[in-house]
C-alpha cells in the first residue's frame, strides 16, 4: 500500500447513516459466497473424506486449528481415532504429514490457504513436495472469500505453489467438484494442494451441465458460445457461467471452459478451444493476476503460436481491502455483474 | 474541547470503570455488526485497562509520539477490544464505533496498521507479534529510548514455532524493555487450548527459555496492576512475560455461563440484554 492509501485510511469517518449491520456490510472472516440460485450442500469434503476413509484403512486427518473451519471436524467426528490436532502450528502441520506419507498413509491436512502457502511453503517444499510424498493439502479461504483483510486472503496461494514441483494444484468450483476431486486426488500418487470452499457450498456445475464429472488434471467446456470463451477457475466458474447467462439475454454467446486443475494445467484442451477462430479469449481466476491461471494460459497460447484476442479477469497486485465481500468482489471486478460488464466492454 | 482532552483530563475515573466502558463499547460494537469476538473483548478488558490507564505512557492527541511505549496486537482478531480501549484512552473517537467492521471503516475486524491510529501493526496472521517486538525493542534500545514494547498474543499462538524462536531471540539479546503479555483464556479455535495443544507447563516453559515469567488472575485489577508494575521494575536486562488467565465473556453473567467457543454465538436481541446486563455490574 501506497503511503497515500495508508494516509486516506486514517482520516476519521462518520458513522453510516443506516448504522445496525443487519446488512452484508461486515469484514467478517467467515462470509457466504453470493451464490444466488443454487441449491448448496453441506460440508462436501468432510463427508466425502468420510466416505472415502470408510474404504481405506490409509486416510487420516491432520489441522492446524482450523478443522471446525475447513469442514474436517466432520471427518474428526466420524472417525476421531484417525484425527490428529497440530494446534495453530502450520509448520509441523506439514512435516508431519510428511512423516506420516513416509509411513504409508494417506494424509490430508487442512487449513487456510494462506497460512499453507505463506507460513507452511518451506515445510511443503521440502518436506513434502521435492520427496513426491502423496500428501493432500486442503484449504479454505481461498483467493478473495473473506472480507476480513490482508492476513486471510489468499490472493497469491496459485502463483507461490505453481512454482513448486511435483506438485498437483486443484480449485473446485462447486460442491460437485470438491466431492469427487476428493476420491480423485486420494488415487493420485504425489503432493496435492486444494482450493477449498467450506460450509454451505452451491451446487453449479451440474446446473450448467447435468451429466459433469471431475476429473484430476482434465479441463472441460461447461458451455458453448460463440463471441467469447472463458477459461475459468475455481470459484469464477460460477461467475462465468451466470455471467454468461446474462450476456445471452442480450445475443451474446459466452463459452465457458472450466480449468480445476491448475497444474499440470490441459494444454490440449485449451489449445483446441481457444484456437477455434474469432472468439475472445479471457481468463477468470479468484486470485491475483500474476502467476495464475492467466499467465498460465497466456505462455501455453504463446508458446504454441495460438494469439486470439486476450483478456484476464482477477485481482489486482495489491493488498485487498477489508469489507463485506459482495462489496469486495464488485469492487476488484470478480462478481457476476463485473464479469459481465467487463466481457461486454471488451467486445 | 476534543475527545483526546477529554479522556485525559478525567484521572478520577477507576480501572475498574475504565474496564467496564471498554467492555461496554466493545458490546457497542458487537452490536453494530451483530458479530465480533465479544468473549476474547470482555476476557481481556481488565488487562487492557491496567495497559491504558496504569503502565503505558502515550499522547492520545499524537498517537506516534516517538516516546510512547509501543502496544503491539499480535491477535488481530482481538481488535474489537483494543478499539474499544484506544477509544476510552481518547485516541479513537467513540463515535466511530457505529462504522465497526462497515465498509470502509477505519476498525476492521481484524486490526491493521494502515487502517487505525493507534495500532501499530497488522496482526491476524497469529505468532508475528512478537517477532516485531523484538526487532522495535533492538531499534529502542539503539535509540536509547526508554520505551517499552508490549506485544498481546494469545494462548492459541503459543502453538506456533515462530513464538518460541522469538522467545530464545528476546532472552538471548537481553531484551528488557520487551513485555509480553499472554491472554490465556484457554480457547482457541476448535476447542479449549488444553485439549488442542497444551502450552503447560506454560511458565516453566518462558522460564527455561530465560524470561522472567509471572502468572497472575487476567480479571483481578489488583494482580493485573501488580503485575505490570514488577514486570517494568524487574532490575535484571531480561525480557518479561505476564501469563493471564482470563475468562472469557467476562463482566457479562449470563454468556459467562453459556457454552464457549472461539466465535461466541450472541443473538440479534441479546446485545440488548448484554448491555443491560452489564449495566447492573457497573462500579460505583
Ligand atoms: C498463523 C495463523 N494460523 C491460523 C489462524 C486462524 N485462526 C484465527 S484465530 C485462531 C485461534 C487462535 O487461538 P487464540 O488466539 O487463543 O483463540 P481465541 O482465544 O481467540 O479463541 C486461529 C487458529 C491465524 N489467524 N493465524
Ligand atoms: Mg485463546
């Protein structure tokens, strides 16, 4: 932050005049997503990891203080023997998944992606990713899903593990996805690191395309449009795909390929689509557009001689600001009608 | 006449009503947002007070007066209670509580340097606070100053390698002008701290590590108040620590007694009643 910002925060502020929050405008750190028209599950990786766990003796749990919010307790409950509490310790969170992979289990551990990303890397680094320990790091609180500040939001979790080796990068969109990514990633024999969305998670997938199904390293079209295609991730294929619906109100065609595995990323898939002629090409990501799925896309596409037309749609390089995240998602261009607009100004 | 005069001229007033206003504007808050972490605000709200209105020496009207001793949050999400007490200290003023948590308010939930007068870091990420005391109480002592560093962390944070690489790094420099002050309300985030990660035996552990540790009731004044002052007058150059058993919801009976957790549930019409409670413990 500029000193002018931090100079501009410190002038004092009046009192709203519709003061008595019954409204959204909270810097809560737990915030719904703004989902509006889905039918949502509860908890999808807790009980998958349950269900998997039933059928294999190998699976265990491990959370550095974070399981009643990383939807783990649900796997702690059902089978506390197999459950270990680190305590707000990241680090040995990761050694000690580590450990435990080297012994023949089957590790996932959980908590926000920042505090893996940021505090954990070395431990994940080395301790996991350079030895290809079959350990699953599951996060919540990925990219911008928290109004609460600088501290809980992962806007760069994507660019600091994309660089790391050996190791698997998936970003579910929905619950559809994080229930079978979790079968998916427990059958891949290395380091996987989760985008995790927790609690009340909106069905969409399946919405736009009823017979989806994950699958670890594949990209697939969601729909089909003629103008654009947006190659999204995570979270904003949800919003690609209701933006989309919007923009056809007004005759415009919107693809929309969704991109969960963020490394090893489906180069063929993305050539194929993005080289069909004409169509704009824009990224959409929940998370900074430095060294995500973007950048990603952009060097696959360059590398290979394809050049349509290229936007990126994701955070700004900056510390975001605290707030009530629909005000935030409107204000780094992330929500529904943001996308839209944007997509609509490029054309 | 500004708020900043105002708070400073009433020297009448008693820790323990300065105790209580923090835990009234802390509720005020809660209130505003119908959220916020009341139960770690009303636990901490005597330690605080003995802070503001005993040990530390500041300016409110000048909230970076290079002689101020440093109060350091390590426990971002604790920033309800030290608005509340920058406010009764008249650093903030108390009308701004009403923007608590809003949409570009200058109290966010989780305390930030570059948002509130007052609070010199951005906490939040748990077990940096202290390292930053460390490296404010090196650069202190070069400038010959006699300021004090205090850092707030919690029992939670004891969990995290990065405190007790700080804690051998203070001991080891001889750092006498750091105070560290532990809020062991024995909660963290998915249970009690005791069942998650035990920190006992927790000032064995600060002694062996070279610090003069004291353990002391967080919601008695006189054993808070007592404790600051011998951790100031400890004549050795050995970093000081001061472990606080609070309780949490404290000065509020009836969420005292309800089941706690990290986040205390309180519903729409309970802050009322929160209030009004509190109204009824008030001192005289
Ligand atoms: C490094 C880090 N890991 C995890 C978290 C998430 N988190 C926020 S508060 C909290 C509990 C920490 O314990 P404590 O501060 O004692 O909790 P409280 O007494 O407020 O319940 C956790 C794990 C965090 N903020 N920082
Ligand atoms: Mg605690």
């Amino acid at each position: 932050m500029t000193e002018a910002s931090r100079a501009r925060k410190h002038e004092p502020r009046k009192a709203p005049v519709t003061a008595g929050g019954k409204g959204p405008t909270t810097s809560a750190m737990i915030a719904s997503l703004t989902a509006e028209g889905y039918e949502t599950i509860h908890a999808p990786f807790g009980h998958a990891l349950v269900e998997l766990a039933r059928r294999d003796e190998r699976i265990v749990g491990l959370t550095a203080d974070l399981g009643k919010y990383t939807d783990l307790h649900v796997f702690a409950e059902a089978m506390p023997g197999r459950f270990y509490q680190m305590g707000m310790a990241e680090a040995v969170l990761m050694s000690a998944a580590a450990g435990l992979a080297r012994e023949g289990f089957m590790p996932f551990a959980t908590t926000y992606a920042v505090f893996a990303a940021r505090r954990a890397y070395d431990f994940i680094a080395m301790a996991i990713a350079e030895e290809n320990l079959p350990v699953r790091i599951v996060c919540a609180l990925p990219g911008l899903t928290t109004g609460y500040g600088p501290s809980h939001q992962a806007t760069e979790d994507l660019a600091i593990f994309r660089g790391l080796p050996n190791l698997t990068i998936v970003d579910p969109c929905d619950a559809v996805d994080i229930a079978q990514m979790v079968p998916a990633i427990a059958a891949h024999d290395g380091p996987v690191y989760c985008r995790l969305l927790r609690g009340r998670v909106p069905v969409v997938l399946t919405r736009h395309k009823p017979d989806y199904r994950f699958e670890l390293g594949r990209a697939q079209m969601i729909r089909d449009g003629r103008d654009v295609l947006v190659i999204a991730t995570g979270l904003m294929t949800m919003r690609a795909l209701d933006a989309a619906v919007k923009l056809a109100q007004d005759g415009i065609g919107v693809a929309v390929l969704h991109v969960p595995t963020i490394k090893p990323l489906d180069r063929a898939t993305i050539l194929e689509e993005a080289g069909k002629c004409g169509r704009l090409v824009v990224t959409a990501e929940n998370h900074t557009v430095v060294g995500g799925l973007g950048e990603a896309v952009a060097t696959t596409l360059l590398t290979a001689g394809v050049t349509p037309a290229f936007r990126m749609i994701g955070l700004p390089d900056a510390f975001l600001e605290a707030g009530a995240l629909p005000t935030l998602h409107d204000m780094y261009g992330i929500s529904t009608d943001r996308v839209a607009a944007q997509i609509r100004a490029w054309l | 006449m500004t708020q900043s005069h105002r708070a400073s001229s009433r020297f009448n007033v008693s820790l323990e009503q300065r105790a209580w206003s923090i835990r009234r504007k802390a509720l005020l808050m809660g209130e505003v947002q119908g959220q916020g972490y009341i139960g770690q605000a009303l636990g901490i709200a005597d330690v605080l007070a003995a802070a503001y209105f005993h040990a530390l020496d500041y300016r409110a009207d000048d909230p970076k007066w290079e002689g101020r001793d440093r109060f350091l949050l390590s426990v971002g999400h604790y920033a309800i209670a030290l608005y509340a007490a920058l406010m009764e200290a008249g650093i903030l003023p108390e009308e701004e509580l009403a923007t608590y948590g809003m949409d570009d308010s200058r109290l966010p939930m989780s305390g930030m340097a570059s948002y509130t007068p007052g609070m010199e870091i951005t906490g939040g990420s748990l077990g940096q606070g202290l390292g930053i005391a460390i490296g404010m109480a090196l650069g202190l002592r070069r400038k010959r100053s006699k300021a004090f560093v205090y850092n707030l962390m919690s029992d939670g944070e004891l969990g995290e390698g990065s405190t007790w690489e700080a804690a051998m790094v203070a001991a080891h420099h001889r750092l006498g002008n750091l105070i560290c002050l532990v809020d062991f309300n024995n909660q963290q985030a998915d249970g009690k701290s005791t069942q998650m990660l035990s920190a006992e035996p927790v000032e064995a552990k600060w002694r062996a590590f070279g610090w003069h540790c004291q353990r002391v009731d967080g919601n008695d004044l006189d054993a808070v108040v007592g404790a600051f002052d011998t951790a100031r007058a400890v004549a050795e150059p050995v970093p000081r620590v001061i472990i606080f058993d609070t309780r949490m919801c404290k000065g509020v009976p009836f969420l005292e007694r309800r089941e706690i957790a990290h986040f205390v549930r309180v519903e729409a019409d309970e802050w009322v009643k929160a209030l009004s409670a509190l109204e009824e413990g008030r001192p005289a």
